[in-house]
C-alpha cells in the first residue's frame, strides 16, 4: 500500500477552501455521536442507537436519493426491546425528522464513521487538495470538489438502488480531487510511505501514487457493494476519480483551468 505524506509541489495562493473543507470535516466530526458518545460514557447500546439515528437522518441511502424519497421508518436513538426481548434501537414511522434525500447527499459528504475514516480522507485532501485549487480557483474548486461528491453518491446509488445502508464520508469528493491531480500534474513528485510490515519512505511521481490508489480501489469495487461484510462504497470512490479527471481534462481542454499559471514557474511560490 502506498501513503501519500507530502508532495514537492509548491502552490502561489493560500488554499482557503481546501482548509475550509478539513475545519468542517473535523468540526462536523467531533460534534457528532460518532465522536461524542464513547466520551460522555454512553453505554455501548445507547451509543450505538445515537449513531443510528444520526445516520439515519443525516445519511444519503442509495434508495432514498434514487427514489427522492426519504424512508418511511427512522431510528429515534433510543434503546428497546422487541418481542422477543432481544435489544435493539427503537425506530418510529413517520421518522422523527423532516428528511430530504438530495441534501442528504450534501450533509453524508461531511459526516465520517470513525477516526481512521476521517483522518485517511483529512490527509489526502491536505496533499492534494491545496495544487488543484490553486489551478482551478476557489469558487471553481468548491464546486467542483461538491459536484464530484455528487456524482460518486448518485453514481453509486443507481448500481444499488435497493440498499437503504447509510453512506458516509468525503471519499468521492476527494476522489474527484485525486483525479484532477493526476491530469494536472502528472510527475509531480510526492512523498509516500510503503506500507509493508514497516513503513518506507519514498518519493514517488503522482501518477504512479493516484494510479496504483485508482487501481486498488476498482479491484476492490470488483464484487464489492455495501453489505453487512462490506462497509467501503468503492465504487463511488471509483466513480468519483473518473468524474473529477474528466472534468478537468475537458477544462484544460478549453484552456479554463489556466487562467491561474502553473505556480511551480511563478516568481513567487511558496508552500
């Protein structure tokens, strides 16, 4: 496995979405009950029963988006028993909130399952992030960073439009990212660690780091939904990368994306 730690690739312009979008990531995160449940000392069934029904309201569901239609049944967050006495989460129809699907696909983009999921997708929006919006612009990145989030979740919600799992996470909007990267600056050079039994660092060029990435993550989408074994959606991963490669290669195309110079040739870059 190859993790991306740093690439030599210096930017002219302070990259004020790219820190905007990892405050909110991270601020989201440690407001919510994944977060916050363990350190209040919830019980492990009470925790678990706010994490549902934060999900639940907050989570795109492939169903939801591809039907526009919020499920009729929603998690309260509280602890029951069911007939038979088993412990489960109490749910309620109508749910206990007013639901939109498509802005579930926007709030799903900021929400993340646990610490390793938020601080993989945090570190490769922190190396990547800063040369993408600094070649397409501020106004230009956000939207494209949302549009590629987008993307990856309808992309994703029309290969399985029965499941009613939650999806959360910023994979696909980084993803997106990911693949503009690799069109815009193919040989940049980024430091890496080589993930064995130990760890070895070495700098590699982006397109062999974002390719060998892009590569694993369609083998894993191979077979690969969302299932009670399976909890990665890798194909909107997949799916992201090739939208936001496509969108910047057709704006390079058009000459858009170089209204911003290539910063590594400016007389005044800085990293």
């Amino acid at each position: 496995m190859v993790l991306p730690v740093h690439d030599i690739n210096p930017t002219r312009r302070t990259p004020w979405v790219t820190r905007l979008l990892l405050l909110l990531n991270i601020g989201v995160f440690l407001i919510s009950p994944v977060a916050l449940a363990p350190l209040l000392g919830a019980d492990s069934a009470a925790s678990a029963c706010s994490v549902v029904a934060f999900f639940d309201e907050y989570a795109a569901k492939p169903a939801e988006v591809i039907g526009n239609d919020a499920q009729d049944e929603g998690a309260t967050g509280a602890v029951g028993r069911d007939s038979a006495g088993r412990e489960g989460c109490v749910a309620e129809s109508p749910p206990p909130y007013d639901k939109s699907p498509v802005l579930s696909v926007l709030t799903a983009m900021f929400l993340h399952g646990g610490w390793l999921h938020l601080l993989g997708n945090m570190l490769f929006l922190f190396v990547f992030g800063n040369n993408v919006e600094d070649r397409l612009g501020k106004l230009r990145f956000l939207a494209f960073y949302l549009g590629c989030g987008f993307a990856a979740t309808y992309g994703f919600s029309l290969f399985f439009s029965g499941s009613t799992q939650p999806l959360v996470g910023a994979s696909g909007a980084i993803a997106g990212v990911l693949g503009a990267y690799l069109v815009l600056f193919p040989k940049a050079k980024v430091w890496s660690l080589l993930t064995f039994f130990f760890f070895l660092p070495v700098k590699l060029p982006a397109w062999l780091v974002l390719g060998s990435w892009f590569v694993l993550q369609y083998l894993y989408a191979q077979g690969a939904g969302l299932s009670e074994t399976v909890s990665t959606a890798y194909l909107a991963h997949v799916i992201g990368f090739v939208v936001g490669a496509a969108l910047v290669w057709q704006l390079r195309g058009s000459g858009k994306p170089r209204d911003i110079p290539d910063p590594r040739w400016g007389p005044y870059a800085r990293r």
